[in-house]
C-alpha cells in the first residue's frame, strides 16, 4: 500500500514573513495615496490663496481708481487715466475710463447702430437689418398692437427682451446677428454710457467712424441719413478746432481695467464698471469679470 505524497511544511515563521510583507504592501499604498491627497489639497489651497489674493488686488484697485476720480469735482474729473502699485508681492497695471468712449446700446439710434456695424465689415443691407433687430430688442411693443419682433424668435425658442439690454453679451441673443460681427463690436459697446453720444477724444476710431459726418458725406452709405445723427460727436469732425466749443459726452460709470502679475508668474485680468456716487456712496459697483482677454480692449487714444 502506497503511503500519501508529503507535504512541505510551512513553519510559523514563514506566515509572520508573509504577514509583515503584506502589511508593508498596504502600508506603502496607504502612504502613496495620502501624498496624492496632500499634493491635490496643496494644490487646491494655492489656486484658492490665488484668487482670494486676486479679489483682494481688484478691490484695492478698484477703491484707488475711485478715490482719483472723487478727489476732483464732476467738471476737472479726468475721461481716462492709469497707475501702477505693487502690493503682496504682485504687480497691479491699472486704467480707468469713462463709458462715453463707448457706444450705448440703450441709447444708440438705428441709424448710428447701422453705420457701426458697417464700419466694422458688415454690408449695407445686413448692417440695417442688424441695427434695426437691436433696436427690436429693446423696444417694448405697443400694447394691443402686432408683435412682429416677437414673431421672429418662435423658432428660436425664447422671446426677444423688448426691454434694454442689461448686458451687452445678449448681442449674441438678438436674432440675426453674426459670431464675428459680435466679437468685433463687444469692444466697443456698453450698456453703461446712458447717452446716445459719445466722449470723442477718448472713444476708438472704429466708434469715432459712425459719427463722422465727413465720412459719412463721402460715402453716403445710408442715404445721407447719418446726418441726424452726427450731433450726438463732440469733436469728431476733423476740420473742427482742437478745442470745440461743443461740449463732450460725460458719464458717471468708469471702466476700471486691471493686469495683475503675481510672483509665481501668472497674470491675470479684471474688468470692473462703477458709477461715482456721493459722500455717503462715493461709488457703486456695476459689473465685475475677472480673467479677462485684455487683448479685446479697444485701445483708448487721444484725439488732438
């Protein structure tokens, strides 16, 4: 009779090694996975340290603006100016402007609206039909009467605001109007002016063209009809003196403009609208955006 195969025995010390071994397995991974954690939780902290220190940048540039622009009265106070501070170990470039270098889209007649769009590319006719659908956007309807502006957006799926615009990126919600024309005209538009004209000697030539009455004359776009609206320029007629006795479009709300450099290299840009207020105010903020594309900015320049 065969005896059973025998089996190799496992003494009490090899389980202890295995034992150890698989605990120095679990060990391992459990240390693996909380240095995850703690790179993850450092990382978070410093993106969030970042933007608090962001938001605390924007605000002291915000106040330092504000206080440049309530330490003068309402007749010296400046259309546009910049400054420079460091603080926290950042690099803080400042600008501010005041909104009557952009064209209100509240406030812009058709005709206006439409020599804009052309002087930035878009054909005659598109250009009235663009002109005409913003200022259906805005316009409430005659009560009992057809509502042909509510009728074109049935396919859209919403109705048209038929009330002002309370923020210029609804261009993109007007019916008809193209992506880049859009992109083209944000720049230079806003909602904050509160004036059909404009402050020419701190607006954009692209804002400054659709007041031109020379340019206007030349080219006779719209049938000469620009000329109702050419009163709205002060000092865009070139032939006038540098000093006209026309007084320029003002406006309560600044535009404050902000390029932070931080230490760690990284910029960032801010975009913040305020209206100066009085004593008990000094000012209101009215819009905020932080990481902005700088590179969108009109460029403010001086008209002699």
């Amino acid at each position: 009779m065969m005896s059973p195969p025998l089996r190799p025995k496992v003494s009490e010390q090899g389980f202890v090694i295995v034992a150890v071994l698989w605990i120095l397995i679990a060990l391992s991974s459990l240390a693996m996975i909380f240095s995850v954690y703690l790179s993850a939780s450092a990382r978070a902290m410093a993106v969030s340290d970042t933007a608090l220190q962001q938001e605390a940048l924007v605000s002291a540039a915000v106040e330092l603006a504000a206080y440049q622009l309530t330490l003068v009265s309402d007749d010296a106070r400046p259309a546009h100016g910049a400054f420079h501070f460091r603080m926290d170990d950042a690099d803080v470039a400042v600008t501010f402007t005041s909104e009557a270098a952009r064209l209100d889209l509240n406030f812009a007649p058709k005709e206006l609206l439409a020599a804009f769009f052309a002087g930035l590319g878009a054909a005659k006719a598109v250009a009235v039909e663009d002109a005409e659908r913003v200022v259906g956007w805005r316009t409430r309807p005659v009560p009992g009467g057809a509502n042909d502006e509510e009728a074109r957006y049935a396919a859209l799926g919403y109705p048209p605001r038929q009330s002002l615009f309370v923020d210029v990126h609804e261009l993109a919600l007007v019916v008809g109007l193209s992506p880049a024309l859009i992109d083209r005209a944000l720049p230079f538009v806003t909602i904050f002016n509160g004036s059909p004209a404009i402050d020419a000697s701190i607006a954009a030539p692209e804002v400054v063209a659709a007041f031109d009455k020379k340019a206007a004359a030349a080219n006779d776009p719209f049938g000469g009809q620009m000329a109702a609206g050419s009163s709205l320029l002060a000092d865009a007629d070139p032939s006038a003196p540098p000093k006209s006795a026309a007084p320029a479009a003002k406006s309560p709300c600044y535009r404050i403009q902000m390029t932070i450099g931080f230490a760690n290299g990284r910029h960032t840009a801010s975009d913040v609208v305020i209206a100066l207020g009085d004593k008990a105010e000094p000012y209101r903020v009215l819009a905020w955006q932080d990481d902005v594309n700088s590179g969108n900015a009109p460029v403010v320049r001086r008209r002699s």
